[in-house]
C-alpha cells in the first residue's frame, strides 16, 4: 500500500509552537505539498522538501533552490539519500 511505516500522531508540534523557532533548529523540513513550514525553512536558509505520498498533487508552486516537490515513496527515499548525502551529512545522522 502507501504506507510508509508512519504511525498516527495525534499532535506533532502545539499550535502555539513558534514556526521559525521549530524549523530553525533542522536540517531539512518535510512538508505538505504547499504549506507554510516550506517556506519559513527557505526564509531561514534550510531546504525543504513538499512531499506527496498519494502522488495526486501537481508540482505548481513559485520556484525556490532550497525547495523541491517530490511524489511517491521511492522518490522520498532518493531524495533524502541525496540530502544526507550531500555535505557528509549521512555520518551525523543517529539512528532512532
């Protein structure tokens, strides 16, 4: 199926959490295609990635060279490979 081994979470950040203090504390934000996390993480100089898992979404939106839009679960696990890739990032990643 679609699953990506993700489990429900009822409520991943408060709605009172501060956006720009949140993401600048990443290395790369994983969003929905076309909200607003992509693009504080762009304003903040992290890249970002509009992922769609149900490959339904067209890729329209302004262009940005921190932000991508990737459809279907093998191209998420292509990208992100690249990103960790990219600046030896791979060797800082903890496994959880």
């Amino acid at each position: 199926g679609s699953d990506i081994g993700m489990k429900e979470v009822d409520v991943l950040v408060s709605p009172d959490a501060n956006m720009y203090s949140l993401i600048s504390g990443c290395d790369l934000a994983l969003v929905i295609p076309y909200s607003s996390p992509a693009h504080v993480a762009t304003s903040l100089g992290r890249p970002a990635i509009y992922y769609d898992p149900a490959m339904t979404a067209w890729p329209v939106f302004a262009k940005h060279p921190l932000l991508i839009f990737v459809a279907g679960r093998e191209n998420l696990i292509k990208s992100l490979s690249q990103f960790l890739d990219a600046e030896g990032r791979r060797a800082r990643v903890q496994q959880v």
